[in-house]
C-alpha cells in the first residue's frame, strides 16, 4: 500500500526513516536530500511546487528531523547506504536526486557509487572538497561549543552563516523556521554529523566520470559554499548546467525559491525530453 503526506514511516538498515512523499506514483521520481544541521521540510517548497507533475519523495536523514539516530557512527558512507536502501525500500529503480549542502555531498557520493540507480544530479550549494584542516578545527569548535552551551546558541550563529543579509532582515519566517528546525536537532545527532562531515573524502577526482545530467546550483551570495565551489565543479563535469540563484547565500531553495523552481523544473523538464 502507499501512503501519500507528512511524516510516513519506513524501516531502512534498521532504523525508522521519516519521510514526506506526495505525487503521482508513476511519474518520474526526484528525491530530495536536506542540508546540515536541518530537515525534509526544508524542501516544502519544491514538494508543493512539483507534486503535480512528479513523484516527489524528501525524507530525513537518520539522526535528523523524525529519522532515528541508529547505532552507527554517522558518515557519508553510511548516509549513501540508507539512501539506497531506502530507494530499495520502496522499488525505485532510477531517480532524479537533489541534494543541498550535505544532501549535495550524499547526492554526489551516491551518483559516483551507483551510478546507474541515477537519471539526474542536482547539487545545490554545495562542493565536492574534503575539509580543509581549517574547516575541521571549526567543526571541532562547534562540537565544544554544542556541548557547554547548548543548541539554541549554535542556532543563532548557524543562522548568520546559512543566510543572505538581505534575507536576515526580509525573510524572518524563513529564517524562524530554519532555527527550529536547528532546535529540533538533539546535542547527538549534531556532534555525530559534524563528526562525519570533518571526516568525509573528496570526490572531486570522480567528477569527470559522472555520464547523467548535472545541474549545480548556488546563491550568489553563499559563503559557506560560494559560487566559486560551483564552478569549480561545473568545468569537471562533462555536460553540467551552472546556474547562480541571486539574492540567496546557502539556503538558495529557500531564499528565492521562484528563480530555484523555475531553473530545477526547466532542468528536469529537460530529462523528459531527452528520454523521449
């Protein structure tokens, strides 16, 4: 049977994976992977925008949102497996995934590992780089920090970094919104996903093998992932579309989710045709 709304259940590598699906059951798929430190609602409004038209599936990340932490030490590597495990799960053969941020670093690692469970890539504001031994110093800060005071302080910093200027001062149902969703995420799930972002490989020196269609996308505005990161992955990859989404910084799908849904769904409408 399936179920179609908000927060379903589904087993996947033993744990409950939380999910959000809504669309029509035979229409291609797209599967949306969150950042860090959030959740599947980010992607609310792409879900609302394209279930017409596509079978659309965002779920959370084990450890985040209403997705069990699970036993395992959190990495990439493992977030890949539930990922395919979880399009096991449900008998998806090929999908369109979109991924940002982290959900770009699982997207990417997926692609490059199973390749043919793919019929197109969408990597929004995010890079292919392993940490730098500067970023890992932060993401340890961060941890220390997370453990004497607590989340809603590492809410309020990630806020300044995750957003636009612009959108700190316009924005403010986002940007509450986005802390909430930070709230929600326990002292764990956070130190255990810092943990496996510090230790992630690159996967640059793969970008020439992807063969699927590739749109990168980024804010014009992103200092986590700056639009530099993009075009770097963007010349690597044969074929790739880069597209700059103005008047965003990280959170690109969210800050101006109009010029995103529009530049996604020519993108996607683009895969039809050619399969056609």
């Amino acid at each position: 049977m399936r179920y179609l709304g908000n927060n379903i259940s589904k087993t996947v590598n033993s744990i409950a994976v939380i999910y959000n699906e809504e669309g029509p059951y035979s229409a291609p798929v797209i599967l949306f992977i969150h950042g860090f430190p959030l959740n599947k609602s980010m992607w609310n409004p792409q879900m609302e925008a394209f279930k017409n038209d596509y079978r659309v599936i965002a779920y959370d990340i084990r450890g985040h949102g209403k997705t069990e932490h699970g036993d395992k030490d959190f990495s990439i590597d493992l977030f890949v497996s539930d990922l395919i495990g979880f399009m096991d799960a449900f008998y998806i053969d090929k999908a369109i995934v979109c991924g940002l941020s982290m959900g770009g670093y699982i997207a990417l690692k997926a692609v490059e590992d199973y390749p043919n469970r793919f019929s197109g890539l969408v990597l929004c504001d995010t890079n292919c780089l392993a940490d730098t031994t500067e970023a890992k110093e932060n993401r340890l800060k961060a941890i220390e920090n997370i453990k004497q005071n607590g989340v809603e302080k590492y809410a309020g910093e990630s806020l300044e970094k995750l957003f636009a200027p612009g959108s700190l001062l316009t924005k403010e149902r986002v940007t509450e919104s986005v802390r909430k969703m930070i709230l929600k995420t326990t002292e764990q799930s956070l130190i255990s996903t810092l943990t496996a972002l510090s230790t992630r490989q690159e996967t640059c020196s793969r970008l020439n093998e992807i063969t699927i269609p590739v749109l990168i996308m980024v804010g014009s505005e992103d200092i986590i992932t700056p639009p530099s990161a993009a075009q770097s992955m963007h010349e690597k990859i044969p074929g790739s579309i880069l597209e700059v989404i103005d008047h965003a910084g990280h959170l690109s799908n969210l800050e101006n989710p109009d010029s995103f849904n529009k530049k996604l769904r020519s993108f996607i409408s683009s895969l039809k045709t050619q399969s056609s």
